[in-house]
C-alpha cells in the first residue's frame, strides 16, 4: 500500500512538472513568432579577390568567343558517314571518330530505314544517363511510340521496334534466347562506346554481346577511344564469321574543347594562354588551397 502512494505522488510530481515547463515554453512562442532572420550571405560575395584585368578580360573573351547556336545549315554528311551507311547494309561496322563528329548520325539514319521497312533495332550504351538520354532523343526524333527503353530501372514500351538500352540488359536477352530457344527480336544492334570491351570489370558484357549475336544481326560499333581498331575488326570476323568494316576518321574533335578556372567570385580564367601555355594567374588558387590545408 505505501509503495501505491509514493508510486501516485510521484506521478502527480511529473504531470506538475511537464505543466510548468509548457506554460515557460507557451511564454516564449510569442518571441519565436516575431523572430526574423538574417538573411544569409550572397554566394559570390567578394572574397578579396583583384578583379580581372584588361589582359585578362580579352582572354576571358578568347575563350567565349564563337560560343553559342551555331546558324541552321543544311546537314551535309561527312565521307565516313556515308561510307558507313552504305557498308551497315551488307557488313558488320566499326566507327572509330572524334566526340562531336557525328557517329550517332549513321546510327539513327539506319535506324530511320530499318523502321520504314518494318524492321527492329537495339541501341546499347554502358551508362544509365546516356541510355535515358537517347531514350528522349530517339522518342523524338521517330515518335515515342515506336521508342522503348530497357534499363535496370526502366521497362517502357518493351514491344516497340525500337529499343534503348544498357548493354548487360542486350546480353541478358541474348542469354535469355539461348535457354528458350528463341530469336532475339531485332535486325540490327548499335554498341555505342564499344571501347568497353577494354574495360577490367565489364568489359566481358561486350565480349559476351558481340560473340552471342547471330551473324543475322548487323552490328554498329560506335567508339571515340579505339587505338587498335584493325585487331579489334579481325577479332569480331572470328568470333561471330562475318565481315567487318573498320571506318576511322582520323583528326581532331570538330567541336573545340575549352578549359577555364571558375574561381570564388565567379569569374573565369582561362587554363591556357592565347600560345597553349598554361596561364600563370591559376597559380593563385592554388596556392590558396595549399594554404587553407596548411592551417588544418
């Protein structure tokens, strides 16, 4: 019995208690509710940075300059682009160009006649980014209802005559119709950065690719980075008894790589001077980086 009262007085001692505290806390609400806050800093606010001088100013407008929508022009497609249409009718081909220089072009050009002749293609790429990216593209380009896309998180429209997708989906469908017995259902398959095939972890999905593929299905290997083109072609005419044609437009990009520094206040300095030197006035940040290291 006398535990039941200290257990009863203890708990009238809580609620008296929790009462006192919301009624100090109730005081201070009118305070909170009349609180404004400070705005924060801007984020370019001026971080003892000198301001670019006129030298610098014309190499920021180097830099800049010619950037922006180019003026429309008709399309008149390089000589490798046509010489790699007409052999994709009959060969199996491998594309060996600069970024920029239109590979993809040959690609959606076949595409666009394989689906007026009511055929099917497979478009792979080994990223997730870039298979959404030509999913948009494509879908545009040919309407997204003859468009699907096959990735680890997207299965839209898998019937349509068109699929994008990554690669290890390609091959798991290849695997899929060897256990069934069935056809893999497209006329044509497009290895966009086939250069993969290199690559330590996943490179044997390519391999994998490109020896299950029948030797009904063309191929379009598609690369910026292949060194060894020729030993590659020879390798596929072995693995999978067809001939293959090996286009390499050799130069540099057609679109113009620019590297610049943009520093706490915004502004751009070029990483390289109007001789291909590197410019001197990135060192600055540098240094300050190794300083606030320092201090650490």
């Amino acid at each position: 019995m006398t535990r039941f009262f200290k257990e009863k007085n203890k708990a009238k001692n809580l609620k008296k208690r929790n009462r006192q505290t919301s009624s100090r806390s109730n005081a201070k609400r009118p305070d909170e509710r009349n609180f404004k806050r400070e705005l924060a800093r801007e984020s370019s606010d001026n971080f003892g940075e000198k301001k670019l001088s006129p030298p610098q100013l014309k190499a920021v407008e180097r830099l800049l300059s010619g950037i922006g929508t180019p003026e429309a022009k008709p399309l008149v497609p390089d000589d490798f682009q046509i010489e790699a249409l007409k052999a994709i009718e009959t060969e199996d081909v491998l594309v060996t160009a600069p970024t920029g220089s239109g590979k993809t072009w040959i690609a959606r050009e076949e595409i666009r006649r394989l689906l007026a002749d009511g055929k099917r293609a497979w478009y792979t790429t080994p990223l997730k980014a870039l298979t959404n990216s030509k999913y948009m593209e494509f879908s545009t380009e040919f309407g997204a209802e003859n468009v699907g896309i096959l990735t680890g998180d997207r299965k839209e429209n898998m019937s349509a005559p068109l699929i994008v997708g990554t690669t290890e989906i390609y091959r798991n469908q290849l695997f899929d119709a060897l256990r069934s017995g069935e056809q893999v259902r497209t006329d044509f398959v497009i290895l966009d950065e086939a250069h993969y095939l290199a690559d330590e972890d996943r490179g044997h999905v390519w391999e994998e690719a490109i020896i299950l593929s029948p030797p009904r299905i063309r191929l379009l290997l598609l690369s910026a980075t292949i060194g060894n083109a020729d030993e590659f072609a020879r390798w596929i005419e072995e693995v999978r008894g067809t001939s293959v044609r090996v286009i390499n437009r050799a130069g540099s990009r057609p679109v113009e790589l620019r590297a610049a520094y943009l520093s706490k206040n915004l502004q751009l300095y070029p990483l390289y001077d109007e001789n291909g030197n590197f410019n001197r006035d990135v060192e600055q940040f540098a240094n300050e980086k190794r300083r606030d290291f320092r201090r650490r």
